[in-house]
C-alpha cells in the first residue's frame, strides 16, 4: 500500500499576492466610505491614464515627441522615488517589518513583494503611461520590439525603485519623523503645482516644445526614461544606441534589487536602536533646553516662548502649519515677480501666511489646555501668556519676512521700493498678529491629533471659517492707514517720503499688536471654560 504523496506547498509569490488582494478587499469591507474613496479613485485614476493614453497617441509623428514622453517617463519615475517618503501607510500590507520574525531568505522575498507590488492603481497607471509613451515613438519592426521590451521594463523598474526607497528608510518612515513627511504630503504637491505653472509660463515663453530638448537629451540616458527613449533610437535605425539605453535601464533595474535585498537583509537583522535612539534624542533635548532657556527671557514670558517654539519642531500638525506658510509665503512672492507678474508689494503675502499662525493659539493645545487655564486668573496673566505666544512667533516671522521681502527686491531689482514694501509687510503683520489673539479667545476650535488630513474637529469648520477670513479681512482694515498712506505717497510723486513708511510701518505694526493683545486678554481670562471644551472636542 502506497502513502500518496504531499502537496507541494504554494510558492512564495502566489501566497503574497493573494494576501495583498485578500487584504485589500477585507480593508474595503470595513466602511462604505473606504469602498467609495477607493472606487473613486480608481475611476479616476482610470480616467485621467486614458486621457494621458490617448494624448501620447495624438501626438504620434510630431517631431518633439520624443522630449515629451521622455520627460514624462522621468518624472513618472520621481514621483515613485519620493511618494513613500510622503505616503509611507500607502501600502501598509507590504511593509517588510512585519516579517521579520518569518523564516523567508532575502532572494525570494524580494521576488515575492516585487510581483505583489504590482497589484494596484499605481502600477497600472503607470503601464498606461508607458505603453502610451511607446505607441507615440515605435516606428517599424525595431521600433515596436524596443516597446515590448521597454514597457514592462519601466513598469517594474518604477515600482523596484519606490520598493527599494520604503525599505531603505522603513525605520524613518514608521517613526514619528515619517509621520511628519507624511503631514508635509500636502505642502509637496502645492508647491509642485507652482513649479508646473512657472515651468509652462516659461516653455511658452521660450520658444514652445523645442526648449524642452537639450532636458530631453539628458533625461534620455537615465533609467527608466532611457528604455523609452531606446523606443525612438530604434524606431530611428540607431540600435546600438537603442541597445545600450535598454541596457542602462536593465542594469538599474539590477542595482535596485541589489539595494532592496540588502536593505531587507539589514531590517531582519539588525536589532532595532529605536529606544536608544530616543534616549539619546531625550539627553540632546535636555541639552538644548537649557541652551535655549539661557537664551530666552526669565519668568512666563519665556517658559511660554520656549513651549510654542517647541510644539513648533515636535507636533506634526504645528510643524506641518509653518512649514507650509513658510514655504508658500515665499514661493507666491518670489514666482510672481519671476513670471513678471507682481512687484516687491507681494512680500506682504509672506506676512499675511505667518500671521495666521496667532490665529486659533490655544487650539494647538487641544485638551491640554486646562494646565495653560490654571495659570490665568486676571486679565494680567491672559496677557503674559498671549505676549510670550506672540512674541515666540515674531522671533520666526520677522527675520523671515524681512527675508522674503528683500529677496523679491533682489529678484524684480527694484531695491527703491524695499523700504516702503517691508514697512507695510510689517504692520500687516502686527495687524494679523493683533487679530489673531482676538480670534484665537473668540473663535477657538479643536484640531483633531488622530488625522493628518483632518485640521478641525466635526461641527467646528465655521469657526474656523470666520476666525481666519473674518480675521484676514480685520488686519486688511486696521492696515488701511498705512497702506492708504503708501498709495498716497506714490500719487503725489513723493517717492522722496516713502522710506518713512519702513520705521512708521513698523511702528504702527507694534502698536496694533500690542493694542489686540490688550482687547483679547480680559477676554480670554473670561472666556476659560468655554475656550477649554471648544479646543477638547478633537
């Protein structure tokens, strides 16, 4: 009698795929609104690869295809690089951590993620991408062999490239650090959307597609885009050339395996330095306190100072908050002027972004602040507490708008103007700042901690409404006198006065802070409780 003989156990591959898909269906089946976020962006997803599909195929034959698919492709493949540094719970099924504790040798764990990975809405646009970038320059039997070859090529080779970036930084991304990238996502894609306008103003300015070009030319020789620029070298007879940008891509492809294996290879097996690591930040944080306490004023004034500067660097939604104005409060001026479409004026938008900081102050606390409440009992104490809090934020704000205005000076060239700009960029400051504490004992409101995506709690959005655009159009007002002040100077050709406005401006500026700081101590002393539960509810 014969025992019959096992089954041979499923392949590593087959078991990861279909604990990727069992995982993605099990997740949409926990609410009705994942099912219909996640449906929607396919459809959308779907949608927009066609649109980009049937635009490569329409411009078949025009002679800068070639620039145009070729930058495409590459910047196709630097949105894999970077998307797991910004999304890193993207593609939580995947994350190598998790099998640490599982007997799986490097080799076919690379292999086994390598094909899971390319179960998704990403990898199929991109094969939409790159097929369209192929039907746009495959010309005769070599052009269409290249295609083959190269589609599929840039396909893995974008989804190894993000792979090998998510295991190389796993640790950083699954720390509070990548939960800090992750909050920032929002402040890449804006400032991406403003590079993409000034770089299409600029291309239709310097001559259409042909300026494209000599980028073409370079982008041509990097993996991935090489492989599809191997598509119109052989479509052109050139295939030796063709060969060898297949073959740089093919050997990219090799050396990001190489790196995902052994940064695999590293996670499994170094012993994880996390609670060490916050020991030491805990002795540098130390450190530092004293450093900066030695630096700040005694008393209130600056044990509050040196806690908004604090939660400024640890908590990702404050960090996220000012990053973001920073970032796009020098953007706007500075493009605007490149683009010639502004003067050094638009500095004052660099004002009007960091003032909006001093808005909603004790939000930031969230529940929290009832230590902050058994501080105050007068309106003498509302007061230390809203001075410190502003004065912590002009410590950033006006180096940093003295920065941003001299910088579009130096841009336009219009040095003249510097002295008038930055006096009325420093009372709309003052003025924001002045609304801004008003605001922030009128109109509190709590900012959710459990969602990146979420900066205010549920039934509160129109006090977060009326607090920033009520309070934006209450600094533009209490700025009228100087900035009345300006046009009048410029009308009566009297350029000879304006460098009065920098030290009026500044001054007006400190006398509405400190007039608004005034208003909104007795108020926010009266106010405790009720500022208490609005900021708790997240």
């Amino acid at each position: 009698m014969t025992t019959a003989a096992a089954p041979a156990p499923p392949s590593l591959t087959s078991v990861f795929v279909r604990l990727k898909l069992s995982l993605l269906r099990n997740g949409l089946r926990q609410s009705a609104g994942r099912t219909a976020a996640y449906i929607t962006s396919v459809v959308v997803t779907v949608v927009f690869a066609a649109v980009m599909l049937l635009g490569f195929v329409l411009l078949r034959g025009n002679a800068h295809a070639d620039s145009v698919v070729v930058l495409m492709t590459a910047v196709l493949a630097l949105s894999w690089a970077v998307m797991p540094l910004f999304v890193p719970s993207g593609d939580e099924t995947l994350d190598p951590s998790r099998l640490v504790m599982l007997p799986l040798r490097p080799r076919p764990l690379v292999r086994a993620l390598l094909v899971a990975s390319l179960v998704g809405v990403g990898p199929l646009f991109t094969l939409c991408i790159a097929l369209g970038a192929s039907l746009a320059l495959a010309r005769g039997a070599a052009g269409v062999v290249a295609a083959v070859v190269a589609v599929p090529l840039v396909v893995v080779a974008c989804v190894a490239l993000s792979r090998a970036v998510a295991a190389a930084n796993v640790r950083l991304l699954t720390s509070r650090k990548g939960r800090d990238l992750a909050v920032l996502s929002g402040l890449v894609i804006a400032v991406g959307f403003q590079v993409i306008n000034f770089g299409a103003q600029r291309l239709s300015r310097a001559g259409g597609l042909a300026s494209l070009e000599p980028a073409a030319a370079v982008a041509g020789w990097l993996p991935p885009a090489s492989a599809i620029a191997a598509v119109g070298s052989a479509s052109e007879g050139d295939y030796a050339v063709a060969a060898g940008q297949l073959l740089l891509t093919v050997l990219a492809l090799g050396a990001l395996l190489l790196w995902w294996q052994r940064s695999l290879v590293k996670l499994m097996t170094t012993p994880d330095g996390s609670t060490i690591g916050a020991a030491s930040a805990s002795g540098r944080d130390r450190a530092g306190t004293g450093l900066l306490g030695r630096l700040l004023p005694g008393g209130r004034t600056g044990t509050v100072m040196e806690r908004s500067l604090r939660y400024i660097w640890r908590d990702p939604k404050t960090k996220a908050a000012w990053i973001t104005s920073l970032a796009i409060g020098a953007i706007v001026p500075i493009f605007n002027v490149l683009q010639g479409t502004g003067s050094v004026y638009w500095a004052c938008f660099a004002s009007g972004m960091l003032g909006m900081m001093m808005y909603n102050q004790f939000g930031q606390d969230t529940s929290a602040f009832w230590m902050v409440a058994q501080t105050i009992s007068t309106p003498a104490d509302a007061y230390a507490e809203l001075r410190a809090r502003a004065l912590a934020l002009l410590l950033i704000t006006v180096p940093f708008t003295v920065l941003v205005t001299a910088g579009t000076a130096a841009v336009s060239g219009d040095w003249s103007a510097l002295p008038d700009a930055l006096g009325v960029a420093l009372a709309l400051l003052g003025a924001m700042i002045a609304v801004g504490a008003v605001a922030s004992a009128t109109f509190p409101y709590s900012i959710p901690q459990d969602s990146a995506y979420k900066n205010v709690a549920p039934g509160q959005g129109g006090l977060a409404w009326i607090s920033i655009f009520g309070g934006m159009v209450g600094a533009a007002l209490l700025c009228a006198p100087v900035i009345g002040t300006t046009i009048y100077l410029h009308l009566a050709d009297e350029e000879s006065l304006l460098w009065l406005l920098l030290p009026g401006g500044a001054a007006y500026g400190a006398l509405i802070t400190w007039t608004g700081l005034k208003l909104a101590a007795p108020r926010t002393a009266s106010r405790l409780p009720e500022i208490l539960a609005a900021v708790s509810k997240g």
